[in-house]
C-alpha cells in the first residue's frame, strides 16, 4: 500500500474558470493548447479529490464555498460569514456576533432593472467612504446596525439582523441584474422563474436557495430605499458629478452571518486565489479572459508544477458558476497517469462540467 502523502502545502483557487455567458465556451475552446501547458502537466500528477455540485443560482459561489470548506467555515446558503471571519482576522473578539460586508456602490439603471457596476470602477477615496457612512450611520443605527470603515468599498456593518440574513456574493451581481439577488426577493422560482435562470439575470452557483421571509430582509429593503434618496443629494455625489465620476447610489450587503463562539480554523496551505478570469468576465471581455488563461499557466501554473515536481504536495481548486473540483497531488504509477481525469484532452473539456 503506498505512503499517505502529506497535507498539501499550497492551494490554488481559480474562479470563473468556467462561466455561464453563452460567449465562453467558444473562447475556451479557441484557447491554443500552449495556453495550458503547465496546467495540463500539473493535472496529469493529481487526482480528484473533491467535487462541490452545485446549481446556477446560489447565493454562494463555488469559490466561496471552497475557500470556506477549506476554513471549516459550513454554513447554509448565503450565510458563509465572510465579515465575521474579517473582524476576527483583525483582532476582534471571537463573540459570536453577527456581521456582514456593506458595499457602496453604483446601480446603473435602465429601462427595466438596474445592473450593478463593480465598485472598483467608482475609484472611491478613504474621504468620500468616510464622509457617506458617517451621513449613513444614523439611518443604520435605527435597525440596530453598526458601521466601521473597512476600506473605501468595503465596510463591516454589525447587527443581530444579519445572523440569519442570507445574502447573495458580490460575485454573484456583479454586470448584472440585481433585482433576484436581493434580500427577501424569495425562493428560486420567484427570483428566476420555473424553468433555467438566463445569464444576464442569474448568475451562477450552489446550493438551493430557501425563502428569505425574516423581518431583517424587510429591513434592509426599506434601509435601501432610504439610502438611495439620501445618496442621490449627498455633497459627495454632486461633487463627483462634477468630475465626470460614477455616483455611489446603493449598497450592497453581503458576507452575512456569525462564528460560533468555539470557532477555530483549520490549519491552511498557503493559499492563492487569482481573479483575474473574473474580472475578465465580468467585463464580458473574451479576448482578456483568454489572455488571462495564459498569463495564469505561465505565472501560478508553473510555480506549482515546480513545486509538485519538486515533491511539494499541492492543491487546485477548478471553479465555476455552479461547480467546483480539487485536486491534489497524487503518487501516480505510468498506467494511472495515462488514465488521468485531464490526460491530453483540450482543457475546455474538463472546464465544460463545471
């Protein structure tokens, strides 16, 4: 029987390496096989090890979720406590309080919904952050909510509301249509309809969505509505107005949930998340999403073949809009290697069943 290998020493995590756009998969598949070489050999010296099923429209992402199992972070649906997580990192007390992220944002609107803009595009500064939460902590304050500056598109909002709110990912909404993802929008059939979730209004995911029917989801509807008549008069926005710049006319709630008191996480390889096959997609960008494929071989892809070849044991994690598959290093004899899940296939093929 041969030795156990040890716990991986580094893991790598690639979202939207396959994504529900009608546009990728003819992208994929255009890719030359030069644009996964050092991929294709690290695969060849794995095995799978894991496979995250999800459905199109969870609120959590495969990614997310990865990175969570990974923490021992298990949760329902919506409810991976992201911000909870940060506020222990930062040196906060481990009481089980909850938390979720806030995003200010800007909602582009059109004739039927409005889509969200990714808030890097705001090129929001530390003053303009400050100054709109402190006019918004008030409003906050009457539903039992506490905001602290995180950095300028990410803030930690503190409430007992947030415990049992679930709440759809940045990830999720980003280029999209917001209005199913949310809080209290209701099941999968009252946010997508009955049959599958089109692209521009369902983004992707895992788990079964449940009814959000809490008090706190009604809430944080009125906060938003109040929120937006406050942002669109703020000094703030007009003076960005007049620098040709996005308003901040929103927020986004997300990473809700709470730790338990006796939380304690596992013990992590060193751990890289590359984002750069996300922001190509979210830019509905196929020219850059291919080009990110193979910067990614060339740069992460043939560190860790270096390192697996080395006798490092190492972890990839393949992620899509629904589903995710790890793999790990594996002590594989010629015929096992021959018969590997990647073999010599295109990797669009295995991309394809995420």
């Amino acid at each position: 029987m041969p030795a156990a290998l040890p716990p991986p020493q580094h893991h790598w995590v690639l979202p939207f390496a396959a994504c529900a756009s009608d546009d990728w998969l003819p992208a994929v598949r255009a890719m030359p096989p030069a644009a996964s070489r050092h991929l294709g050999k690290l695969l060849q010296g794995m095995k799978l090890v894991h496979t995250d099923s999800g459905d199109v429209r969870s609120l959590t992402p495969p990614h997310e979720r990865v990175l969570a199992r990974a923490l021992g972070l298990q949760a329902p649906d919506g409810l991976i406590p992201w911000a909870a997580w940060q506020h222990l990192q930062g040196g906060g007390a481990p009481a089980a309080r909850a938390w979720a992220f806030i995003t200010p944002c800007h909602w582009a609107m059109g004739r039927e919904h409005a889509t969200m803009t990714d808030p890097a595009a705001l090129d929001l500064s530390e003053a303009e952050s400050r100054t709109l939460l402190a006019a918004m902590q008030p409003y906050f304050e009457t539903y039992g909510i506490t905001l602290h500056y995180a950095a300028p598109t990410r803030w930690l909002a503190e409430g007992e509301l947030f415990r049992d709110l679930p709440s759809a990912s940045l990830d999720r909404v980003l280029g999209r249509n917001v209005d199913p993802w949310l809080p209290g929008t209701g099941s999968v059939e009252a946010r997508f309809g009955a049959g599958p979730p089109q692209t521009e209004t369902a983004p992707a995911g895992g788990s079964v969505l449940h009814e959000v029917k809490s008090v706190g989801a009604r809430k944080m509807r009125l906060l938003q509505n109040e929120m937006q008549m406050l942002l669109y008069t703020h000094a703030v926005n007009d003076a960005r107005a007049t620098n040709r710049q996005l308003a901040v006319n929103s927020f986004w709630i997300s990473s809700s949930g709470a730790l338990p008191d006796t939380f304690h996480a596992k013990a992590q390889p060193d751990t890289a998340v590359s984002r750069s096959l996300a922001h190509a997609a979210f830019s509905d960008d196929w020219a850059a999403y291919t080009q990110a494929w193979t910067a990614l071989d060339a740069s992460e892809g043939a560190r860790l073949l270096a390192l697996q070849q080395g006798g490092a044991t190492v972890r990839l994690s393949l992620c899509g809009e629904s589903n995710a598959f790890t793999f790990e290093t594996a002590k594989t004899g010629i015929f096992s290697r021959m018969k590997s899940l990647f073999g010599q296939q295109p990797l669009s093929v295995l991309l394809e069943q995420l």
